[in-house]
C-alpha cells in the first residue's frame, strides 16, 4: 500500500490529537512509466507563490495546463486521469508495487490516493523530505496548529513513526462524488501540491538544513 495509505485515523498527529508509533515499514517504489525527477517538477519559488495567492483569491483558479478531454463535463475520478494531467504537464510520476500513484516536486514526496467505495475522493499527501527529532515534537505541533489556524490548504500534521523521528505530511482531500471536469480536476492537483510545498518551505525555514550552509 502507498505511503501511509492505511492511516486514514486516530494514528496521525495534527491539531489536538494523539500520536502515532507505527513502524517505518518503508517499501521501495518499482519503476513505473516515468521515474520522479525532482528538478523538473513545479514552478520557482517566486511563481508558486504568486500561483497560489491567486488560487485562494479565485476558489481554486486554474493555472496550469489540463489533462485531454470533455473538460467541460464533469466524469468520474480515476488513475488514469491524474496520469494524463501529469503527462499533459510533463511532470514525472511513478506506480509502486501496490499501484498507488506518486512523484517528487522539489523533492517532496507526494502520492495520489483514490479512497470511497467508488474512489470518488482524492487526496493529495505529502512529505517533508526530512524529518525531525521527538524532543521537538511540540514544537513542529505548534507550528502545524498555526498553520491549520490560519490557511484552509493543506491540512497539516505529523508523523511519530517507531525510531522517534518526525515526519511532516500535508494533505488536500476533495470529494468528488459528482465527477469533476478536467479544469476542475487541475485545479485540484496544483492547489496539493503547491500549498503542501509552501507548508514544507514553512518548516524549513523553522529548521534550515545544515547541509546547504556553507561552512
């Protein structure tokens, strides 16, 4: 199954809520038709923000390109739609070995997960690509409550996986019972991924890597 696909409940750690010790469990992705390639995915910094400030302003306005179709028809979610997009946008993506579709923007983990009875609701998850010690968990809660306190997009939460370590996940959930056009559908892919990387820029300005620092 995707990452952290079965932790849809009491397990994840967000704005008041208890913590979770699972099992890092981390299985690699096979190859699927396009490996993820970090430098190709999303727009610059200056773009993305500028993208997103008009995405609230419009409810979710269409910015980048929408996958082939009866765009103006709304038609039921799928795989394969989001794959289309995801071709129509030159962006990389893969499958894993459960079928659970995914890619890296700006090296940011993010799967595209179809839950429901008929897959009618899409969520759109990411992860921080690094990870924090448990002595500051509460202060990565902070900043996580602070965030769902002042933005509707994305939700966000922590991870206390076994080792102690913390993972930081955003998270856009839409239901999409009626269908969605392929406009709509767009909107909705940019809207996750560009907020859940503005989430991560959040969190690494609080924790500036080392690495990038010039002795």
């Amino acid at each position: 199954m995707g990452f952290f696909r079965g932790n849809r409940g009491g397990g994840w750690r967000g704005r008041n809520t208890g913590s979770a010790n699972e099992s890092a469990g981390g299985r690699q992705p096979h190859r699927g038709r396009v490996q993820p390639d970090p430098g190709r995915n999303g727009p610059p910094d200056d773009e993305l923000q500028s993208e997103v400030e008009d995405l609230l302003a419009r409810e979710l306005g269409a910015t980048l390109v929408a996958a082939p179709g009866s765009a103006g028809v709304p038609t039921p979610l799928s795989v394969a739609r989001i794959v289309e997009w995801f071709e129509a946008n030159q962006f990389s993506y893969f499958l894993d070995s459960d079928g659970d579709l995914g890619g890296l923007w700006r090296g940011r983990l993010f799967y595209f997960f179809l839950f429901g009875d008929d897959g009618e609701i899409l969520q759109i998850r990411g992860q921080w690509n690094r990870e924090v010690a448990i002595e500051r968990l509460s202060e990565v809660l902070e900043a996580c409550n602070e965030w769902n306190a002042d933005r509707i997009w994305p939700k966000a939460y922590v991870r206390v996986r076994d080792n102690g370590m913390v993972h930081v996940i955003s998270e856009v959930a839409t239901d999409l019972e009626h269908g969605v056009t392929d406009a709509q559908l767009s909107q909705l892919l940019h809207c996750g991924l560009s907020t859940g990387n503005m989430l991560f820029d959040t969190i690494d300005e609080l924790y500036p890597d080392p690495a990038t620092v010039a002795p």
